[in-house]
C-alpha cells in the first residue's frame, strides 16, 4: 500500500534552489551521458565526478568569456567615441576642397 507523505516545505523550498542553480541540469544530463555509455566504466562514481569537473569547468570558462565580451565592448564604445571626436578635430584644421567637401 503507497503512503501519501505530506511535502515537506524546506524540501520543496530546497528543491526549487537546486533547480534555479542548474544544479538538477547538470545532474541529470551527466546522469544521462553515463546511461547511454555503451561501454560501462567500472567506476561509475569517477565518471560522474569527471563530466561535473568538465560541466563546472565550462561555465567558469563562460562567464570568464562573457565578462571579456563587456569589456571588449566597452572598450570598442570608448574607442568609436574617440574616433568620433578625433575626427570631429581634423574636420576643423583640415581645408576644405573646392567644392565643399573635405579631403580624404
């Protein structure tokens, strides 16, 4: 006969915590890798260890990658501006060409 068991709050509340980190995901996908091994290792627990280094590795090297996206974007802003302003100079020391237009 199956008990009915009451959800208990902390486990529900900490449940949702390890879904919100990922922490489910990545369980489950190393989980997967490890049943669709067609060759069994013989140390199932290293297997797992090694895919979750390898899974936490990766979102190390993302976020590494993702902050030098910004930086590398606010670099390019700053240099555009720069560029901007350093040719809003030369238009008023170069001489203008006969027809109006400035030289290149």
């Amino acid at each position: 006969m199956a008990h009915y068991r009451a959800t208990d709050p902390k486990r529900e509340q900490f449940r949702r915590y390890l879904e919100k980190a990922g922490v489910v995901d990545t369980l489950t996908s190393v989980l997967v890798a490890l049943y669709e091994q067609s060759d069994r290792p013989t140390n199932a627990l290293e297997f797992v260890q090694q895919h979750l280094c390898a899974a936490a590795q990766t979102s190390a090297d993302t976020e590494a990658l993702q902050q030098e996206v910004m930086d590398l974007k606010e670099k390019c802003a700053s240099l555009a501006e720069e560029n901007k302003d350093l040719k809003t100079r030369l238009q008023r020391f170069e001489p203008a060409s006969e027809d109006g237009a400035t030289a290149d």
